[in-house]
C-alpha cells in the first residue's frame, strides 16, 4: 500500500508542477476498425464480453493536481473495435474515482485499492459500443455489482456517470 501511496503523491507532485502530458487526441481513423467491422462488434461485444487483464491505474491532472483519478487500466486480449486508446499517453481505462480534494484517500479509495492492486483477468460484461467508441459496462457486470467499486465510485466526481471504457 505505501508504493501505490507514493504512486499517488508523484502524481499530485508532476501535476502541481504542470509536468502531466495532457496526451494528443488519436485520430479516429487511426485507431479505429473499419465502419463495417465496427458495426460487428457492437453487435457481438455486448454477447461475448470483452476478455480483459486489469490493473490499477492512477493518473494526475494539471488542472486538479490534488485529484488524482484511480481506476483500472484495461487490456484486451481479444480483437475489440480499436486497435489503441484515443489518447496518446493513457491506456484504455475505467474510470472509478479519485483521490479527495486534500489529495488524500477516502476509506472507499482505501478498500478499491486494497482489492485491485494485483493485475486480474476478467470478461467485462459491456452495453452495445457507441460509434464515439464510449462503452458502459452492464448492469450485471461483476465490477459494476462489486460493492467496494460501487461505493468508491460513488463518493467520487463521476458518480453521475455510468462505468465505462472510453476504447
């Protein structure tokens, strides 16, 4: 727990002092299939789930250093609707909360990060993609039904928001 701890502080430190790359936008046409195979996985993802490694990610921002973003960086191991993530510099990553205003951690920070430190491999239950690639996780997916997930994502700035992987 103390290294993702100073994890975090680097972060909250790059970011006071404007040293977090805010990463180029991907050109959709460079990082997306063609339109045809597109429409195919929106149709099938949603049935077969997306076969995933998962891991923590934390990521620091110039413009709210003391909030530090904690989610879980995704890796699919199978073929998905983009070949990389839309954001030079960011992995493919769910958003679940971030560190209090203070740059300190909640207790529901404490217990996500507590339960996912170590990599795991998961099927992610995901909705139909959009074609803006913004992919929600479903309602029965076992992150979304994860009480220590939702509760940490619920004490955050994105709860308002629904679990998602922006691919």
């Amino acid at each position: 727990m103390e290294f993702i701890r100073n994890m975090i502080k680097i972060e909250q430190e790059q970011a006071k002092l404007g040293k977090r790359p805010a990463g180029a936008a991907v050109a959709w046409e460079d990082r997306a299939v063609h339109d045809n195979l597109y429409a195919n996985y929106q149709y099938t993802l949603p049935w077969t789930g997306i076969d995933a490694e998962l891991s923590l990610f934390i990521s620091g921002s110039n413009e709210y250093p003391n909030n530090t973003l904690i989610g879980l960086k995704v890796v699919p191991k199978q073929a998905i609707h983009t070949y990389r993530a839309p954001y030079l510099g960011t992995p493919w990553h769910i958003s679940v909360g971030f560190s209090n205003d203070d740059g300190s951690l909640s207790n529901e920070a404490l217990a996500f990060i507590t339960k996912y430190h170590k990599p795991r491999r998961q099927t992610l239950q995901v909705e139909e993609p959009r074609w803006s690639a913004v992919t929600d996780l479903r309602a029965d997916d076992v992150l979304v039904l994860d009480p220590i997930v939702r509760a940490f994502h619920q004490s955050s700035y994105y709860k308002h928001k629904e679990l998602h992987i922006t691919f």
